[in-house]
C-alpha cells in the first residue's frame, strides 16, 4: 500500500462537534500553529489544507472544519459526504458537548463508511481543573465505537498534531476500500483515482 | 468624562460613499431649483408629533414656534441669519423659502434652551465660526450634563408597559427645564456611541469605542431591572409569537422573557382587537412594532429618528436574520408555536449588532443604495472583466469589496442583486472575524432575491479589507469556486487592481474642498485626480493640513451626498471639518436621514426641494428623476450660493462619475 512508488495521498478530514468545543482552535493550531484566546464563530465552514509525511507517504489534508452551531447541522453531510477522516470533537468542561460528540459518531456511522477514519477528541485538556466528562469514559465509548480517542489542547498545543499524525498513519489501511460516495468535485475524482491505484 | 467617552464612541468609519451623477443640464437647473420650490407641497408638519402634549413643555415650545416666510428678495435670508448670529430667535421658527408661503416646509426647531442661544451669540461674536462651534459643542456638553443629572433626579416610571420600560430617559423632566427637540438632538450627539447610551458615568463608557460592537452582545448581564439597561438610548428586540425572546440589542434574551412576554402582548392584545399595532409614543420614546408572521421585531428609541426609519431599520434586521436562516424558519413556527430560536441564531450576535451600528453611520441602510470605491475607470474594467468571466463559468453573483464599498459586481444573466443585499451581506461578512482566517464556504440566503433559498458564499479576503464572495446556488461547487477565485486573484494581482485598492482606500473619496471652481470651463476629472496626488504627499497627515481650516467647500459646503436613482448607487463626500467629530458626523447623519425621510413622506409628499436651516447646518435636499442630492452647508451660507453650489456638485460628479460610480453593473435592479 504506502510502501508503493507514488507516495502521495488526498485525504478529505472533517471536524465535528458542538459550537465552541475548539474545532477551529484544533486546526489553527494544527495548520498554522497559533491559538487564539477569544476565537469567533466559524461561519459555514472553513477550509484549510495541510501537508504530512508519513511513513514515507505524503498525505495532504483537506480540512473542512464546519460550524457548531446548530443551525448548520443539517448541512454537515455537505461537508462530511466522502470524507476519508472525521475528528468529532467535544470539550472535557462540557457534558453536554460529550454528548453531542456521541450524536455525531451515531451519524456518522449511519452514513454507512466503515472505512471512515474517526477520531474523538477530548479538547481543552488543559483546562482539566473544570472537567466534567471522564477521560475513561470517553475511552471506553471510544473502543466500543471502533474510535481512537485522545485528550488534546490547542491552547497548549498537547496532542494537536499528534491527533492528525494517527489518523494519517490509519488512513492509507482505509484507502483501498474507500468510496468516494457521491463527490461531484470536479478536481477531486482524478486524485483519487490515482490514490487507489496506488494503494491496491 | 462621560462626554469625553461618548465623543470617542462614534462609528468606525465615515462610510460615506458614492452615488452617481444625472444627466441634468446644468442651465436648467437654477430653473429646475426654483420648479421645485414651487411644487413644494403645503407646509409639512416637521414639527414631531412626539410631543403631542404629554408634556407641559410641549406646549410652550409649540406656541413658541412661528413661522416666519421668506420672500424672493432674500431679505429674510439676512434676517433669519440675524437671527442666528444676535441669538434672537425665538425657541422656534419654521423657514419658508422663495416666499411661498403656503408651500412651506422645513424646519422646526423648538425651544432651545436660553443657553443655547446665547452659545449662539457667543460664537458670532467671536467671528470664528470654527472656534464658536467647537464652544458651542462644549457649552453643549455642560448643557448636557446638567440635563443628565437631573434625570437621574427625576426619572420616573412613565412606563408604556406593565414591565416597566421607565421611559428611561426621564424625559418628562428634561423638558420641563426647557429641553426640547434640539437639546435632544445634543444628548443624541453626545452620546452617540451610536446609541448607546448610559449619560453618567456607570463605568461603562470605555467600552464604547469604535469596535465596540464587535465583541458581539454587550452588557449580556444586564435585565430589565438594570438602570443602565433602561437608559440604553436605542434598544432592538425579536421575539416569537409566542413571546419567546430571540433577539435583544442590549442584555440577555433569556433575562428578558418576562419583558418580551409583555410586548407580544401589546401585539396580540391589538391583534385581537382586529388591528395592528405599529407605533407607540411614551414621552420622548418610541416604540416601534413590526410583525413578520410569527416573527415580532420591536425598537424602542429615543434618538428622535423618524418612525418610518425606524421601521426601515427593523425590516433590514428582519432581512439579515433571514439571511442567515432563510423565510422557512416560519415552518418551525408552524409545527411547534413554542419553537425556540435562539438556538439557531447561535454566535450571530455580532452580526445584529454590527448592523445595528450600521443604522448610525452607513446611509445605505436608508438610501437603498450601495457606494463604491473611487477607482479608475480602467482598474474597475479590469476587476470587472475577469468577475464577469466567471460569472459566466456558473457562478450566480462574483462581488469584489473593499469593507462596505463596491470595487466591483456581476451577475450572471438575469440575476438581480439589490442594494440591501449588498448591505445586509456585506455586514454579514464584515462582522464575522472568522471569514478573515481562511476560504470559508457558507450558506446565505438574499432575502430580497429569494427569500426561500439558500445560496452557498465562497469568501475569501485578498488583502486586509478587499475580500471576494461567489454566490452559487451549488451546494457541491466549492472547489470550483476556490478555482475561480485563484484566476481571479491572478488577474487582480498582475493588473495591480489590488494595489489600487489600497491608495484608493488611503486617498478616501471625493472632498468638498475640490469642489471644481467654476462650471462652464471645460473641466474634466482633473481635480479629483490633483487631489488624489495631492494627498499622496500628505499622506498619514489626515487633519491639521494647512488647507482644511475648517470652512468646508465653497459657499461654506460642508458635505454631501448623491445616489444616483439610476443605479442604486450612491457616493458621498468625505467627512471635512467642522463635521470632523463622530458626534458633528451623526448629528448630519440623523439630520440626512430625517430629510430623506421627510423628501419621501407618503402622506405630504414626495418632494422635490428642500431646504432647512437650523444652528447647525442649512441643508439642502434636491429630487430628481434621475438623483437625489443632500448637501450640508454652514449655517450662514446664503440660498442662491448653496443652490449655485448644488449644481456645480452635480456638474462635477458627472465629471468623475466613471470613477466613482460602477456603471457597468448591467444586472443591477433599475
């Protein structure tokens, strides 16, 4: 699979989660390394794209990181229809937020990609003094739901890359089986295309 | 300190800009000034019914109020100038032009307070105006001060509702002591953290500055007990039919319950008297009400705006929620009455409130127009070109701006885009500081293109404030449109159009001080471009330049403002001293708004001509077929000048019009 010549991957990741559990945080920190104290409301959804090298094989992250608030729920599938990875992200000060995170696997899951890389985060690890939701239990849910799960902080940057370093190492394992399940981009079907071939 | 506070808390910009310039011929148009005049329709009431004697005070300043008629030989140009300067006139005066009595209009001014007169005095004996103003203004403060501190002695609950909305500003007092509308007009200015209002000091004035609102809701603690609440000059709600609360200007909707509770049942209370409720008056406050299906929008004021401004700022609210959630939020009302919305308005606060200070500085927000940057005609073809090309590759609308003015549009084939769109959009994108960090692509409905529908906004900034939107109506087209956008910033980048951008935003707009000298020469664009070279020397040196000493343009023009009815555009000049204060900048504001307002009354209207003289300014309103003009005049400025001025305004901005205004904008509604 990544061991093959063409080393190159496109992988589409989506984040998901509660307003203000740190999406965008998550993916500032990630993309371009800085942390705001006071981050605005993510509108829609933002794009951004990111480049790492795994294990010999370059993956380029295209990252939706989509809006909390409730009023763009219904257009997350937008956002989220064939991708390779989704972080759902909820905030450990904030059980409601955990909950939320569990509705989005649920949704997920529904979509029925069982190749779909999940991720749970637990953001705002450093804020642990307040914490409301179990590291354990989030665990547990985690294992249950065939997610990987990890603690992460964008304030102190503690697991941020990390996270998007463990789903790029699990993605090339998902790509042979990938659907590209309804995606009329007219950039992207090319790509892909060539990211199978290299990996079957 | 208080005062100081408020003078800083004005708006961010002077976001004046341009409209566009008619086709009038120039010698006809002292004759068209005089036409006007004379179908002046009969004697409007600008006296305000506010009054409507609730207040002993009232009273007197109606029966100080005269009318006084100036005849043709401008005599009584001289004396009501007299007027002014010896502080003789009587708390009141209503100024009839060209001696047409019985079509009079214009201005009332009731009684000012003694003080003020002799201010007025004060300055004409100086022989400065510059400096007599500045007084003024500082008198005014002392004035205001005084007013303040008796309110708080005096407030009483003259509360036009159940909850208690104490008409907050005690007004019943402030005009017993003789305060009626221009000291209000002083408090107005004073305060004018757009309206925000807390007159004595609850510590809170700092943080009115000028991105105030951009921090989203402000004093979210504070209820309707809260005294500062209650004395917030200018409050907007949206609540459901069923009383819920969805949206309050100042403090938390869900603190407020019990008081949206009460509005939706002064609604409903005359809803089921089989009417509608629209206006209510309560000393100096308004109460504005405004039912869109199970949507109430509801403003309470004491700015002394005029009601159908005031309702026209409610429509615009109703329009930018709609723009974030589409007119088929009413089926959620339909399958729960109880449906709560807040929910769905999570994070926009910002954007209410960024258009709710919009309503104190932007006139598109009553105009119905839009303004573009001054660019070359050249550079403007250019951005043009390459929009229009993807324009035509599926994107419905491409619209480059620069903060709220216009670099340029297009539209493919048939798509209109109307100015409240514009604004309403803009404003949404403007306010959200999340559209600064990355492309973002976001679902937008334009309520004046259908209201239905959403249509999904590709936005990107190209430079500090130049940002690009793509409108599809493709919900799966965003990486065509991040493609087009590339081609487009391309083409921007080589034809340096974006680097024009940034002097035109350094060079500002049109100046009154470059009004052209004489009309019949052959002129061509020529000052405008002077001045523009001009201020590259002076750049960074905005005031204090030995050429601005204060007494505006020619004829003492001080400002004005032009929308061209042709192409919804409008420009208007900058901001030169003396109106270089926030507080002078919306006073002229609110009094351009009153004239708009009064030029399209339904009841005594339309108009063609105006003109209004008061301590502050004389304004000037013309309306023609093809423009409306506004300009502002030093209050001693004689008639026939300000008239010959207007037309040498009008001449130079059709001189200029190729690189102020968009005419290209084909798919634009006219």
């Amino acid at each position: 699979m990544a061991t093959t010549g063409t080393n190159n991957m496109q992988a589409k990741l989506v984040l998901l989660g509660d307003m203000g559990t740190g999406k965008s945080s998550l993916v500032l920190r990630f993309v371009k390394g800085q942390f705001l104290d006071y981050q605005e409301s993510t509108i829609g959804a933002a794009f951004f794209s990111q480049t790492l090298a795994v294990n010999e094989v370059t993956v380029k992250f295209e990252i939706w990181d989509t809006a909390g608030q409730e009023r763009y729920h219904s257009l997350a599938p937008m956002y989220y229809r064939g991708a390779a990875a989704a972080i759902i992200v909820y905030d450990i000060t904030n059980s409601d937020s955990f909950v939320r995170a569990k509705n989005w696997v649920l949704e997920l899951q529904k979509q029925g990609n069982p190749n779909l890389v999940m991720a749970l985060a637990g953001n705002k690890a450093d804020v642990a003094a307040k914490r409301k939701v179990e590291a354990e239990e989030a665990e547990t849910y985690a294992k249950e739901n065939g997610l990987f799960f990890m603690e992460t902080s964008a304030k102190t940057a503690q697991n941020v890359n990390e996270l998007f370093y463990e789903i790029a190492r699990r993605l090339p394992k998902a790509r042979p089986v990938q659907q590209p399940a309804g995606m009329v981009l007219t950039d992207r079907p090319a790509e892909r295309a060539r990211t199978y071939s290299c990996c079957s | 300190m208080e005062t100081d506070s408020a003078r800083e808390s004005g708006e961010e910009e002077n976001g004046f800009t341009q409209p566009e310039i008619g086709d009038d011929d120039i010698d006809n148009v002292a004759e068209d000034f005089r036409d006007g005049l004379g179908l002046l329709s009969p004697k409007e009431k600008t006296m305000e019914e506010r009054r409507n004697g609730t207040l002993d005070s009232d009273n007197d300043s109606d029966d100080n109020s005269r009318i006084r008629t100036v005849d043709e030989n401008g005599n009584a140009d001289d004396s009501s100038r007299i007027e002014v300067e010896e502080g003789q006139s009587d708390s009141s005066r209503i100024e009839v032009e060209e001696g047409q009595s019985d079509s009079s209009r214009i201005e009332v001014e009731e009684g000012q307070a003694d003080s003020n007169r002799q201010i007025a005095e004060f300055s004409s004996e100086n022989n400065n105006f510059v400096e007599g103003h500045k007084e003024i203004s500082e008198a005014r403060e002392h004035l205001e001060d005084d007013f303040s501190e008796q309110e708080i002695e005096v407030e009483a609950p003259t509360s036009p509702s159940s909850s208690g909305y104490a008409g907050g500003r005690g007004s019943s007092s402030a005009a017993s002591i003789g305060s009626a509308s221009g000291s209000e007009e002083i408090r107005d200015a004073l305060r004018s953290g757009d309206g925000v209002t807390e007159c004595f000091g609850n510590g809170n004035g700092e943080h009115r500055g000028q991105a105030s609102w951009a921090h989203g809701k402000r004093y979210s603690n504070e209820d309707e007990t809260s005294i500062s609440w209650r004395k917030r000059k200018k409050h907007f709600f949206v609540l459901s039919h069923s009383g819920k609360p969805i949206y309050s200007r100042y403090g938390d909707e869900h603190k407020l319950a019990g008081f949206s509770a009460t509005l939706q049942a002064i609604v409903s209370f005359v809803e089921n008297g089989g009417d509608h409720i629209k206006l209510v008056r309560a000393g100096n406050h308004q109460i504005i009400f405004l039912v869109k299906g199970p949507i109430y929008l509801v403003c309470i004021s004491c700015t002394e705006e005029p009601f159908q401004a005031l309702k026209g700022q409610l429509e615009l609210l109703y329009d930018q929620m709609l723009l974030i959630l589409t007119k088929s939020i009413d089926k959620c009302f339909e399958k729960n009455s109880k449906f709560d919305m807040t929910p769905l308005l999570g994070g926009t606060d910002v954007v209410f409130s960024s258009l709710i200070h919009a309503f104190s500085w932007n006139p598109a927000t009553y105009l119905h127009a839009y303004t573009c940057l001054p660019l070359r005609h050249s550079t403007r073809q250019a951005a043009g070109a390459i929009l229009q090309d993807v324009a035509d590759s599926g994107v419905l609308f491409a619209i480059l701006m620069c903060r709220h003015k216009v670099i340029s549009l297009f539209g493919a084939q048939k798509a209109i885009l109307h100015p409240d769109d514009m604004l309403l959009l803009s404003n949404f994108v403007l306010s959200s500081e999340s559209f600064r960090t990355s492309e973002s692509f976001s679902p937008i409905c334009l309520p004046q293109f259908n209201p239905m529908a959403f249509l999904y906004a590709y936005v990107q900034y190209l430079g500090v404030d130049t940002y690009l939107m793509l409108l599809t109506t493709d919900s799966d087209s965003f990486f065509h449109l991040k493609e087009c956008r590339i081609r487009i910033e391309n083409v921007l980048v080589k034809s340096n159009v974006l680097s024009e951008v940034q002097r035109s935003m350094l060079d500002g707009c049109l100046r009154v001080e470059d009004l052209p000298g004489d009309p019949t020469l052959p002129s061509d664009s020529l000052s405008f471009r002077l001045r523009r070279d001009k201020n590259l020397q002076v750049a960074g040196s905005s005031t204090g330049t030995g050429r601005n000493t204060g007494i505006g343009g020619p004829a003492g023009l001080w400002h004005f403002m032009y929308r061209s009815n042709y192409l919804d555009q409008y420009v208007a000049s900058e901001f030169s001293p003396p109106i270089n204060s926030r507080n002078a900048q919306k006073r002229l504001f609110r009094a351009y708004q009153k004239l708009h307002t009064s030029m399209h009354d339904k009841d005594v209207g339309p108009h063609k001509m105006q003109y209004r003289k008061d301590e502050n300014y004389v304004l000037l309103c013309w309306i023609t077929q093809e423009f409306e003009l506004y300009a502002a005049f030093d209050p001693l400025a004689e008639k026939s000048s300000a008239i010959t001025v207007c037309n040498r305004v009008c001449q130079w901005l059709r001189d200029v019009e190729s690189e102020i205004f968009l005419l290209e904008a084909s798919p634009l509604s006219w």
